[in-house]
C-alpha cells in the first residue's frame, strides 16, 4: 500500500502513480476529461472526520426516508447540525 507523507501529488496529462506490479492499480490524471482516475475498487471504514471518504454502507446506514411520498431523504449528522 503507498503512503504519501509531508508532500502533494501533482499529476499533469499522462502522468501515472501506479500500485503493485504489472500496474495492478493506478490512478492517472485525464486531462481530456479533467478528472482523476483511479483504476481500481476504493474503499474505506466509517469517517470520523469531515473530509474523509465515506462507504455507501455508512451512508446508507445514516438515510432514513422523511416519510414522504416522493421519497425524498433526512440525513442525521451526530455532530448536532443537519
């Protein structure tokens, strides 16, 4: 598993930062599309903060249906605000 510490990635078009061998798993920058792209499955455990990634499981877990017809969702967020 790659662990970056103290320093950016900056990726420019075709640039590549690749994980395992025979490129296993790699993210690249597409410039075409102004996106970054990871070729593999990500995931992760349930956030403690903010600007952590959340599983769908978590977040799936934290919508409750308001009870309305048109199935609109109430999210609860333990914190104290909404």
């Amino acid at each position: 598993m790659a662990k970056f510490s103290q320093k950016d990635i900056y990726f420019k078009d075709n640039d590549m930062a690749v994980f395992g061998t025979d490129h296993d798993s790699a993210m690249f920058w597409d410039g075409t599309d102004d996106e970054l792209c990871i070729t593999t499955t990500v995931s992760g455990v349930d956030p403690i903060a903010d600007y952590h990634l959340a599983t769908k499981y978590y977040v799936d877990s934290q919508v409750t249906t308001s009870g309305d017809s048109a199935g609109y969702f109430d999210a609860y967020d333990g914190s104290g605000g909404t």
